[in-house]
C-alpha cells in the first residue's frame, strides 16, 4: 500500500506518489462531484494541454474514467493507441502512452473519483497489479 503523510497532501502529490509506485508515467485524479454527478479534473501528469481541457469535466458513463466510475471497477486497456472496446473516446489516443487503466476510488463503497494510472509501453495488468493499483486507489480516495 503507498502510504501519505499525516497532513493531507495537495492532489498533485498524490497523484505523483500513486503513479511513482505503480511505474507509471501518465494518469490523472478525478473526484467525484456529488452535486452535479460529474468528475471533476483535480490533477494531471503528462497530459498535453488539448487533452488536460477535454478532461477537465468527464460524466459519468463517458471515457475510461467515466465507465470506471459507472461501473465502480476498473476500465483498462493494454495498449490504449489500438483499443477497438468502444471504451476509449478519440481524444485519448492523443496521450502518449499505451497500456492504461482507470481505478475508482470507492471507500465503504462510496465512489470518491477515478484515478488513472497509465503506462509507455503495451502491458496487460495482472489480478494482483489490479488489486495493488485498487488499494492505492483506496488510499488516495481517503486523502481528498
């Protein structure tokens, strides 16, 4: 599990530590606005700039972080430039990355956000890479 400190760490910290010990290059962190129902953008690394502004605002159902949302499991590919599920939206192959995977954050079952971790070459992630990357999900969904 990737421990945060006591005082509660600004998102961009998360996300960088959440990424940095999973080996992943890219991701994002969204929560979850209770009003609207919408994921709000909280951070980003390695985003180009037309991306960063599609993503800013994901609803529910729609994209990778918004099926994981939906569904409240993770949406995942295993090389994001060639997916043909129908779960990857045209913007996202504008990311540099390949293997990508969006993780909810669900705390006693209450969705907090998506967390997307991501990765620069093609990779399938295994049961116990999807249960590490779900209990970091957890950890993070606890510090927003």
């Amino acid at each position: 599990m990737v421990g945060f400190a006591v005082m509660k760490p600004d998102p961009h910290s998360l996300l960088i530590t959440a990424l940095t010990a999973h080996g992943c290059q890219t991701g994002t962190l969204h929560a979850l606005d209770d009003a609207t129902g919408d994921l709000h953008l909280l951070a980003h690394v390695g985003l180009p700039p037309h991306v960063v502004q599609i993503v800013q605002t994901v609803p529910v159902g729609k994209g990778m972080a918004g099926l994981a949302a939906e569904r409240r499991e993770p949406v995942q590919t295993c090389n994001l430039q060639t997916d043909a599920t129908g779960d990857i939206r045209p913007g996202a192959k504008a990311v540099p990355v390949q293997a990508s995977v969006a993780m909810p954050m669900l705390i006693d079952g209450r969705l907090r956000g998506v967390l997307g971790f991501a990765r620069s070459d093609i990779h399938e992630w295994s049961a116990a890479e999807l249960e590490a990357l779900s209990r970091t999900a957890t950890d993070v969904g606890r510090h927003l």
